[in-house]
C-alpha cells in the first residue's frame, strides 16, 4: 500500500505562490495587530492567532519544503524591515520557527493521514523548535530577554492559533487535494 503522493507543480507557480504567502504573511499580521489596537489587547492578538503562521504553513502543504522553509525565513525578515514586527528580541526565533513551519508542512504533505494530523504534527513540531531553541539560548548562552517561562507562556497563549491552523489547514488540504 502506498503511505504517500507526490504532488509537483510548475516552478512559475511556485514562485507565484510563494511570493502571495509572504505578502500574507506580512499584511496578516498588520491587520491583526490592528484589530488588537481597536479592541484593547494590542499584540495579545496576535500571539493569540498567530496571523503569519499560517500563510507559511499552507505554502508548505501546497508547493513543498522548500517553498515554504524559504517563506518561513523571508516573511518575518521582510515584516521587520517594513514594520519593524516582530519584536528584534523575538525575530531569530520566529524566523527558526517559521522556517520549521513551512519545511515540516512539506515534508508531512505526502504522508497519507489525516489532514488535520498533518497541520497539526507540523505547527507542533515547529512549536516544540521554538522551546528548544529558547531553552539553548537561555541555558547555554545566557541570553537575555528570553525566558523559558516567557516562552512556554507564548506557546500557550498560540494554542487557540494553532487549532485555528489545524482546521484551515486541514480545510486548504482537503480543498487542493495536497496529499490526496
């Protein structure tokens, strides 16, 4: 029995795709933030919902590992030099993360399972980078402005976002046949 399907698309799609996710990836979070101005919770929101996730992670299921690992690092590259978002002391991070978001969601694209397993096993794994990486850089180089309390804080406070990828992931799956 066959455990996976590839999916291959054209190079110029790829492309096409990759630059409409990092153009998501920047914009959503502006809106995001801005809708946390109106509302009184400013950048809660979007540690909440985590508005640039999830362009990365759909770019991965669609296009593969290396569209979305290279969306994952230029997303939060490009949102900080146009808006100076995220935080400097958060944007290493963030890249590491987003990087793993798209790259798992490729390599987890083919598996034949379920589609919300899929989004699901990616985001988790790529959250789970993100508390490694903290802990290396808290444990091991003294790094200021990080703590592992801080970070599984955050961790926690994106867990309604990660359900909400699960879902429009497993949705985006379903929709585009991507490992059907």
């Amino acid at each position: 029995m066959e455990k996976t399907a590839i999916r291959k698309i054209t190079l110029r799609k790829a492309a096409l795709c990759s630059a409409a996710a990092v153009t998501a990836a920047v914009a959503l979070p502006q809106l995001v933030h801005m809708l946390g101005r109106l509302t009184g919770t400013d950048a809660l929101t979007g540690q909440i919902l985590l508005p640039m996730y999830l362009p990365v992670l759909l770019l991965g299921f669609y296009a593969g590992p290396a569209a979305g690992a290279a969306a994952g690092i230029v997303s939060p590259l490009l949102s900080f030099a146009l808006t100076g978002m995220p935080a400097p002391s958060q944007l290493g991070i963030m890249t590491a993360e987003l990087f793993c978001y798209g790259l798992f969601a490729g390599i987890f694209a083919p598996l034949r399972i379920n589609p919300a397993l899929k989004a699901l096993a990616a985001s988790a794994s790529a959250r789970l980078l993100r508390l490694a990486v903290t802990a290396a850089a808290v444990l091991i180089f003294k790094t200021d402005g990080l703590s592992l309390s801080g970070t599984l804080y955050i961790l926690a406070l994106g867990l309604p976002g990660m359900a909400l990828h699960t879902v429009a992931a497993a949705y985006f799956i379903k929709k585009t046949g991507v490992g059907e």
